[in-house]
C-alpha cells in the first residue's frame, strides 16, 4: 500500500514525527556533554508512529477516493 497525495495531513504529520524523532536524538548526542543520551527507545517509537501515520489515510477521503473501493 503506498501513500496517496490525498492523504496529506496524515503524511505530514508522519514525516514531522520521523524528524522530530531523528533531531532530538541527535540534539542530544551531539550537544558536547556526555551526560545527555538519546532515548533510543522513544526515537524507535517516534519512527514507528511515522510510518503508520504515513501509511494511513485522512478521515476526510473516502474509501472510493482513496482507491480501495
């Protein structure tokens, strides 16, 4: 199943979950103090919620406008 165009807000939405994730992480590896690592597992989670958000479909598209019927 690939995203469709019409589904934008949810596309969106999963793109700025998978860089906020991925900025964090680095925000706090690279910040010069060895005291503050990331949270590997809630990147993870912040990835996986992207994905799904990206391959889900808005509200707002019906069934017949999205393809699947």
């Amino acid at each position: 199943m690939t995203p469709s165009i019409k589904s934008w807000r949810t596309t969106a939405t999963g793109v700025l979950a998978i860089v906020i994730g991925i900025a964090t992480a680095a925000k706090c590896e690279l910040d010069g103090d060895p005291a503050t690592v990331a949270d590997w597992g809630i990147v993870a989670t912040a990835i996986l919620a992207g994905i799904g958000l990206i391959m889900a479909r808005d509200a707002g598209i019906s069934s017949e406008a999205s393809g699947i019927k």
